[in-house]
C-alpha cells in the first residue's frame, strides 16, 4: 500500500470531490483536515495525505451531511484518540478494535465530560452486553450513521451500562458512527485500485 496520497486520491476512495479535500485541508476551509505527510501551509502548496486522513475526510463528510456544525466536526477529529502502540481507531491499515468501532455522539453535550466516545471491541459477542452492543446486534454493522432519539433522555438499560455507558446519561439524541465500517470500506477501495 502506498504511504501517501493526493487529494485527487483521498477524494475518490472518500467519495467526496477533490475541492472538499483540498479546502477542507486549507486555510479558508479551516483546516478540518490536517495532512498527515506533508503540509508546508502556504496557501496552494501541494499537501499529501495519509491513509488515516483518507478516513477522516470521510468521518467529515458524513457528519457535515447529518448537520453537524463544522467546528464540532473539527473539534471531533482533532481529539486525542488513545492509541494501542501503532493500531489507530482511524486507521483503516491498522485499526484499533478491528471487530467493529463505533464513535459515540451526544447530544446535548454533557458539562464535564466529552460529548464524543470511541467503542471498540474484540471480544466475543458472548462475552459482551451493553445497550450500543444490543443495538448494533439488532440493526446489523451496515450503516454508516445512526441517530437514536430518547424523548425523556437515555437510561441505562442493562447493569453494564451504568460503567460502560454513563456518559450518556440524559442524552436525547445519541449517534452512532460506524468507524469500522468506514474503514473497511476504505480497505477495499484501496484494494481495487
């Protein structure tokens, strides 16, 4: 695989147009991407991204369209995500939680604690039991964004919740972006080319 790609490449295998990529990774489209291989910052200069912003191009896109604010979204892909020695949870090469990843988004944010979470897993589904596991297992890991309405503000539905999912507490809208299977698709886009 190649290590570094134009923003010609990133918006072919992210489905989105070239200009995005480009604007988005600019001064004027406030650099919601960063380009992870070369980027001197002066205004037209070629950038080369990596196969990671390839997915965060993508994770934008997808939130922009659900309506999301674009300084959220760049709030969002500029978090710190822990990392597991070199596996990444955007990383469609080497990913973190290679079962499935789930980026978990409240609204309204909570005061205290992060309006975003990372879920991942590897266990076998025996093992496991939250409400976002019972959930993905009844619509299936096919989707891209999901978005679960809870009128009176979410609760914990099983005993592992209360640990696992606390942070939802409250939340009337909780969306559920499969990170997995945006990776997996960049995986086999990159494959076929």
């Amino acid at each position: 695989m190649k290590t570094s790609y134009r923003a010609s490449e990133v918006a072919k295998v992210a489905r989105v147009l070239p200009s995005t990529v480009r604007y988005w990774a600019g001064r004027w489209g406030a650099r919601l991407i960063r380009a992870g291989v070369e980027d001197t910052r002066v205004a037209g200069s070629r950038k080369l991204f990596t196969v990671r912003n390839i997915a965060e191009v993508r994770i934008a896109y997808v939130l922009l369209q659900a309506g999301f604010a674009r300084a959220r979204v760049a709030r969002i892909l500029a978090i710190s995500w822990p990392r597991a020695g070199t596996a990444d949870w955007f990383d469609p090469l080497d990913p973190l939680g290679t079962e499935y990843a789930l980026m978990v988004i409240r609204e309204p944010p909570a005061r205290g604690t992060g309006d975003v979470s990372m879920v991942g897993d590897d266990m076998k589904p025996e093992a496991r039991r939250s409400w976002i596991e019972a959930l993905v297992g009844a619509v299936g890991r096919h989707f891209e964004l999901l978005r679960v309405n809870f009128p009176d503000g979410w609760r914990p539905h099983f005993p592992e919740d209360e640990q696992r999912c606390g942070e939802l507490k409250g939340a009337r809208v909780i969306w559920l972006l499969n990170v997995g299977k945006i990776r997996a698709e960049i995986r086999e886009r990159l494959s076929a080319q």
